[in-house]
C-alpha cells in the first residue's frame, strides 16, 4: 500500500486510484485508515505526527448560539448562514427519497435511485463538514474563550419539525472540533450546562419577554426599550454565562 504521483495503490496489483487531497499533507504520517462510503469512493484518513503551535494570546472571547435558520449566530454579531446549496440540495435528496419511495425494492430501479440519493448525502455531508471546519478555525483563531450551550441542552428545545438526527450530528460536530482544536491552540471552550430562557429574556436587564412566547418570534422589544434580535439576544447570555 502506498502512495505515488497523487495516486494511491493496494499493493496488491497494478490498480491505482486517483487521489483528491482534501488539505495538504503536514507533518510525519503513522498510519492510514481506508474506507469505502456508500457511492463506491474511497476515504483515506491519514494521521500525522505534527507539532501545533499554540496561537498567540487573544483578548477576545465570544458566545456562540448554535441554530437552524443559521448555523450560528455569535455575540459579536458573526452570523455563519447555512449555504444555499446545501438547501439545494437537500430539496433534491426530498425528491428523490419520495422516488425511492415508490420503487419496488430490490428492483433496478431502487438501486439505481438510491444511490443517487446517497450520491446527495454524501454531496450535502461534505459542504456541511468544509463549513463546520471553516467556522470552527475562525472561531478558534480569533477568540481565547468560546462559549456554547452543551448538547444536553441543546436537545432539551427539540424542533419536531426538523431532521433531528441531522441537526444533533451537525451540533455534535461543531463541539467536537470546537474543543479538539481549542485543546490544540491553547483556548478554552466553555459549555453551559444548564438551560435557562436565553432567547426571550432581555440581555440588557434581565426581565423576561411579557406576551407569549412562541418559535415564531426572530425579533422583539423588551419593556426597557432594549430591542432584540431574538438569536443574537441568545447568543449575549450564552457569553455572558459562559464567562461567568
Ligand atoms: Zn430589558
């Protein structure tokens, strides 16, 4: 097994397979890992042996609210938007999952539509991974302390009208590489455990929304006069919080 012109070989004969790097290879590889995903590509993941530097000092903090509409929304007013082509997408994959549906299983027909939508899966997974990466290195980059909502209490508001389980995985990836990479860069990430109403109580004095809540409300106005965008409100207390 090796490597050779871009090409990856078996060892085993003459096939080799073109190879698409994802990020350039730093650092000393120990050992690599091959699997084969759904639409017949390969994964390689190599792990290398490297030295990080920790980043330089930085005096900013912030809190991050994870969301749905965006993928997150930070105190600092960062927004990070869900791209349009992941929504592109994932009206395709609903058409031809609805397809799928109909076919009869095991037919031709079946395999052909399911791989193409696991062709899609495998297409959205992607975008979503280079976003989360990209986010989580600005993140990291900028702020010494990072302040989120931990999954526990993120699953507490579940949304029963949203893919759940992709949500979860999206957050889950967000806080793992959140905290590998702040262990690595010398920053700290700080997890609120414990739920309490941070979009509808007012950053500004503490008082809570006086009508009735709801999903619906993105904006409002507290009685103080304070106005609020309902995730960038969220956001402050997550940081506040966070620090404390
Ligand atoms: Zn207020």
């Amino acid at each position: 097994m090796g490597f050779k012109n871009s090409c990856f070989g078996t060892g085993k004969d003459e096939t080799t397979i073109k190879i698409k790097w994802l990020r350039s290879l730093v650092g000393i590889p120990s050992s690599c890992y091959v699997s084969k995903t759904k639409t017949g590509k390969y994964d390689i993941s190599i792990l290398v042996e490297e030295e990080i530097c920790q980043l330089p000092a930085s005096n900013k903090t912030v809190g991050v609210d994870l969301g749905i509409k965006d993928v997150a929304i930070c105190s600092d007013a960062t927004v990070f938007n869900n791209p349009r082509t992941t929504k592109k997408y994932e009206r395709k994959l609903a058409k031809e999952q609805r397809q799928l549906a109909r076919k009869v299983k095991g037919s031709n027909n079946f395999k052909k539509k399911r791989s193409k939508a696991a062709k899609i899966h495998e297409k959205i997974a992607n975008v979503r991974s280079d976003l989360t990466h990209k986010m989580t290195a600005k993140l990291i980059n900028e702020n010494q302390v990072i302040c989120l909502e931990s999954l526990k209490v993120k699953n507490m508001v579940k949304n029963k009208k949203l893919a759940q389980h992709i949500l979860d995985a999206n957050f889950s990836d967000i806080e793992r590489q959140l905290q590998y990479k702040s262990d690595g860069y010398g920053r700290t990430v700080s997890k609120i455990d414990q739920w309490f109403p941070s979009s509808n109580m007012c950053s500004c004095c503490g008082v809570l929304y006086s009508g009735q809540w709801s999903l619906a409300i993105r904006e409002w106005t507290c009685d103080c006069g304070q106005k609020h965008d309902r995730d960038l409100n969220a956001a402050t207390h997550i940081h506040v919080e966070g620090l404390r």
